[in-house]
C-alpha cells in the first residue's frame, strides 16, 4: 500500500502543558511561514485566543475548585478541536510532504494511504447520560468500518440552541471512543441540539443530522 507524510497530534485534551506547547509551536511555525500557509483555518488569531484563555484557566484550576477544573477541561477539548481543524489544513496544503508539513509545526508521520476521509456521521438516539443533567449519544452503524480503529479516528460533538445559525455550534467533546459520547453539565429541561462528525489523519467527515435533547434532572 503506498504510504505518505501526514501532519499528527501527539496530544490528548487531557495533556495540558503538551498541548499548550504544540499550539505555540504551530502558532510560531504557520505565522513564520506564512507563505506557504496563506489562510490558517481556523484563523491564527482563533487559536491565540483559545491558547491564552486555557493558560489563564491552567492557572485558575491548581486551586482544585470544581468549576475552574471543568472549565479549564472544556476548553483544553476545545483547543484540541481547532488544533486537529488546523492540522487538516496542513494536509490539504502539504499533499503528503513531509518537508512542508514540518514548516508548521506539527510533526510528520507515515501513514497507509489512500484511506480517505470518515464517512458522514448518524446519530441513532440521545438519551439520560449516566449522570445528572447529562446525555449519551449512540451513533448509527458506521458505513466505514476502518472507522472503529483506533487511535487514528476521533469522535467530535458539537452543541447548539440554535442549531441553524452556523455559528452557534460550539465542539463539547473530542473522543477516540465512539461508546462514551457523554455530555454533562446540561441545563434542566432547556433543549439543545447536537451533531456528530468523525476526523482521521485525512480530514474530518461530514456532520451529522442535528438532533435534539432535553435533560431532565
């Protein structure tokens, strides 16, 4: 099977300090190398933004009080989310050159190729997580199976009340485990949408069909 260079993150939203450093690594690299990446999506000034506002929660969270700490986990699963955005970005540009890839501060691996992007994502049902004010997504059987290997695939949720205004999507978990789309923290009774979409190291997939939910405490 031919084989080609990929940009890769070596970082889970759970290894803060790696992740604060890979985004400032990759911050530097594409703002120096601007040339070759003309339009970062998502936006430099997008992922500066993001970086900072975990710095400052990192700090805030060594007090080990509740609210700091899941909030600090909230946007550590958001930075990651945009980092593997930007990382597909580097993919489209780079096309398998590792020398390139290298310019923006993700490293290189080989990988098997073509396997392609995941296929769109299908949300069977939303239920009661198993905690209060949660819920637990079920995907529909998945078309792909190469989608059920891991590492290589992440699962991303996204919430929104207002589902068709785009911008309102808001990424609440980044999983590689497709059987623990849990969401906590939701607001008694207040009906919010998700919609679910699968990434390799190829790009990201296309949503899914936004589905509503109410919690009930």
């Amino acid at each position: 099977m031919k084989r080609a260079f990929l940009a890769v993150i070596h970082a889970t939203a759970k290894q803060f300090a790696k992740l604060v450093n890979l985004t400032n690594k990759v911050l530097t690299n594409l703002n120096a190398n601007g040339g070759t990446f003309p339009a970062p999506d998502p936006p430099l000034l997008t992922l500066q933004s993001m970086l900072n506002t975990l710095v400052i929660e990192m700090g805030q969270a060594k007090t080990g009080a509740h609210q700091q700490v899941s909030q600090r986990n909230e946007t550590a699963i958001k930075l990651l989310g945009l980092l593997q955005t930007e990382k597909n970005y580097v993919n489209k540009v780079a096309q398998g050159d590792k020398a390139i890839i290298q310019l923006s501060g993700f490293d290189a691996s080989l990988e098997p190729s073509p396997i392609g992007v995941p296929d769109q994502m299908s949300i069977k049902k939303i239920v009661d997580g198993p905690l209060p004010l949660s819920a637990k997504i079920h995907l529909g059987k998945l078309s792909n199976p190469l989608l059920a290997v891991k590492p290589k695939y992440i699962f991303i949720v996204q919430m929104s009340t207002t589902p068709l205004t785009l911008t309102s999507w808001t990424t609440v978990l980044t999983t590689g485990n497709s059987r623990k789309l849990i969401i906590p923290n939701l607001v008694n009774l207040q009906e919010v949408y998700f919609r679910v979409a699968a990434q390799n190291t190829y790009g990201q997939g296309a949503w899914s069909a936004p589905i509503g939910f109410a919690a009930r405490s």
